[in-house]
C-alpha cells in the first residue's frame, strides 16, 4: 500500500473513532436528560466543542442549566462560528457563570450572556484561615487528580530528582482523587515517598496551598486551571507546563513560572531556581486572584440553584 494510501486510511479511522465517540456522548447525554427529565437542576461545565453542542441539546430539551466555563481566551471553538453562534443562542436560554472577570469579558465579546462569576472551591473564608497558617517548612505540593493527563507520572519524576539530591529538608504531598490513578503512578509515588493526602475539603485545600513553597503543577488538559487560581489566592508560586490558558493566567496575575510544555527536566529545575533564591511567596499575584474571584462560598452558591 502506498504512503499516502496508508496515511489516508489511518485519518479516516480516527475521524471515524472520534465521530462515534461524538455520537455515544450525545446519545448518553440525551438519554441521561430524559431519564431524569423532572430533575429542578442541571449543571453543565463546558471546555470544549462536544461541551458546547451538549449544552444546546439540553437547551433544547427545554431544561435551564446553570452553566460554568472552563476555558481560555484562545480556545479555537470561540473561532469556529458555527460552534460560537451556537453558544451564544444557549446561552440566552440558561444562567453562564464565568472563573473570573476577564473570563467574563471575553465571553460577552463572543456574544455569549454571562450571568456572573461563579466560585472557586476555595471561599474567602477558607482563605482567611489559610492567611493564619503559614510556616518556614519546605513542601512541594501537587494537587490535582492522580491521572496521567493532570500530569502525575511528571510531578513523580521531579520527586525523584530532588531525592538523588539528598534533600532531606523537602516534605512532597499530593493531594486529590486516586481513584482513576494507574497502578504505576501510585508505585512511583510511594518510591519517591510522597505523601498522598487524598481528597481535600476547600479548608483544608488552602491550608496545603498555604503553607506550600511551591505547587508543581505539570497538568496537559485544563482548558482553564483553576487549581493555578486557588493556589495563587493563597500566595504559593506555581510551576506549571507552557499551555494557553496558563499563558493567559500569567499575564493577567503573575506568580507562575512556566517551562517548555511536557518537559519535566525543566520543571525540576525551575522549581530548584525557585527554592533556592527563597522567590516562593507571591502576595501581589494573590491579591490580584483574589480581586476577581467571586466572594461566595462553592456551598452556598451552588445551593441556591439546587
């Protein structure tokens, strides 16, 4: 078979592969709809096209859901017309709730309704606490699923480089769900003797942040980092992969320090610049988040949908 044939062939199955899987996602969603077709509420976090065209389906099975975007000024959908004129004729049949106010801003400029700033996990109390608990210990955290998109395996490797250092003086946790984690990434963890914390609560969450030097934070799939958010709110730098949406959260805050995306080399050493000039605290970057979060607690907000 010719190269090309062979080229041909192979983008013809993974068009095929993606369209199927486009069709089970609309599928199980209208399904899921109809079943619970009495239900008072429904929520729906949109990131990307399929998010966008499930939103109109749920739209036009005559449900009004509260809707939270998660995503950056550069995503391509917001360019596609089709899928942007979409979003905005949804959007005037539901509640959109942006991150941040410039979020919101660049919403409107796509003609979408924006009804508001919706919280993150971490309320202003949860932050006032965090304010109180800060100490001179050495911790790199992660947060985050423990899956390998979040980048897990990466957060392991720049463990592993600070063991064979012999610094001792460095505490490493991980904090999030596991239960979606490969067998393999929790044995590199346990090896390079990371504490795992599990799930947090947003209390608890802030306290980590708080007294955190440094979030690693090596995540290939957020379409708007909302962990980078909150861990910025509490005055920890982060060291995250060079992505749009991170690009986008620097700009506007600071207090992150990007590497090359997928490097994980980089992100071992950039964190070891960092700890050792003693740069980790990033109040004026903190301030800033803190300026355009919602003042709501995740609890309250979303109970008054419910």
């Amino acid at each position: 078979m010719p190269a090309n044939s062979a080229v041909n062939s192979r983008s013809h199955v993974v068009l095929v592969a993606r369209s199927a899987r486009f069709i089970a996602a609309v599928v199980a969603c209208a399904m899921t709809l109809f079943k619970h077709r009495k239900t008072a509420s429904v929520f729906v976090n949109v990131g990307n096209g399929l998010d966008i065209v499930l939103l109109a389906l749920v739209v036009r099975m005559r449900f009004s859901p509260v809707v939270i975007v998660h995503t950056s000024r550069g995503w391509a959908h917001y360019r596609n017309r089709v899928l942007s004129s979409l979003f905005a004729w949804a959007s005037r049949r539901c509640l959109v709730f942006a991150l941040t106010k410039r979020q919101a801003g660049f919403l409107r400029e796509c003609s979408v309704s924006v009804s508001g700033i919706a919280p993150t996990l971490l309320s202003k109390a949860s932050l006032d606490v965090a304010r109180s608990c800060r100490h001179e210990s050495r911790r790199l955290v992660f947060a985050g699923r423990m899956v390998e998109e979040k980048g897990i395996r990466d957060f392991a490797h720049v463990v592993v480089r600070f063991r064979c250092m012999h610094t001792e003086s460095l505490e490493f946790l991980a904090a999030g769900d596991a239960r979606d984690a490969r067998l393999e990434d929790l044995e590199a963890l346990r090896d390079a003797e990371v504490r795992v914390l599990g799930p947090l609560d947003e209390t608890d969450l802030a306290r980590l942040f708080a007294t955190a030097s440094v979030l690693v934070y090596p995540s290939r799939s957020d379409t708007y980092p909302l962990v980078v958010l909150e861990a910025l709110s509490c005055g920890v730098h982060v060291v995250a992969y060079q992505t749009e949406a991170n690009e986008e959260v620097l700009e506007r805050y600071g207090g992150m320090a990007l590497v090359p995306y997928g490097d994980s080399e980089a992100l071992f050493r950039r964190t070891c610049e960092l700890l050792a000039s003693g740069d980790t605290d990033r109040s004026t970057a903190s301030a800033r988040v803190r300026a355009e979060l919602s003042e709501f607690a995740a609890a309250e907000w979303y109970g008054q949908f419910i």
